[in-house]
C-alpha cells in the first residue's frame, strides 16, 4: 500500500483536503494510506512515506526536504495552490499518483 503524507505548518489545515484525496482514492479503487503532518511531526513519521506532498504555505521547506527525501528515493511536491485553496482532492491525488508512477 502507497503512503502519501502531506505537509503543512500544523497538520491541521490540511485535514479537509486529506479526506477529499480519501474519497477519490475510494472511487478510484486506490489502495493507499494518505495523512497530514505539520512540519514538527514529520520526523517521526520519515520512514513511512512514498510521495511527500507540501501545503503552499510551507513551500519554503521544499529544496530541504527534497535533499532530505532524495536520499531515500521519496519524491517530494509542492500542491499546487489552486488545488490547495479549492481542496480539489482528486487533483491532488492525482499529483501524487504521477509522482509515484515517475
């Protein structure tokens, strides 16, 4: 099963976008694991990721964690804002998806 994290600066505003990308993942028969972490908690969490998804507002945490993650063959984003701002679930899925396919 795929582990798609994504990233935010406490976890929380992401909530809602995660359980859109739940529902398009159950419509599309996606087997996966999707959560959202703030950027504190990420450390704990490093060993079960397969694509890292960040919100726009932390964008400036990407070329650490791209280096970070590189290193562990996990491919790392930033959501594109307008999908973040309209939680547009299935594209963000979709996002990772290609990530995961590259």
């Amino acid at each position: 099963m795929k582990r798609i994290v994504l990233v935010c600066s406490a976890g929380m505003s992401t909530s809602l976008l995660v359980s859109k990308m739940q529902v398009a993942a159950k419509d599309q028969g996606f087997e996966c694991s999707i959560e959202a972490y703030g950027e504190a908690q990420l450390k704990n969490h490093e060993d079960e990721i397969d694509v890292l998804l960040l919100g726009p507002q932390v964008r400036f945490l990407f070329n650490k964690l791209k280096t970070k993650f590189d290193a562990k063959n996990v491919p790392v984003e930033v959501i594109n804002m307008i999908d973040y701002g309209t939680m547009n679930g299935p594209k963000v899925l979709k996002q990772a998806q290609n990530l995961l396919n590259k």
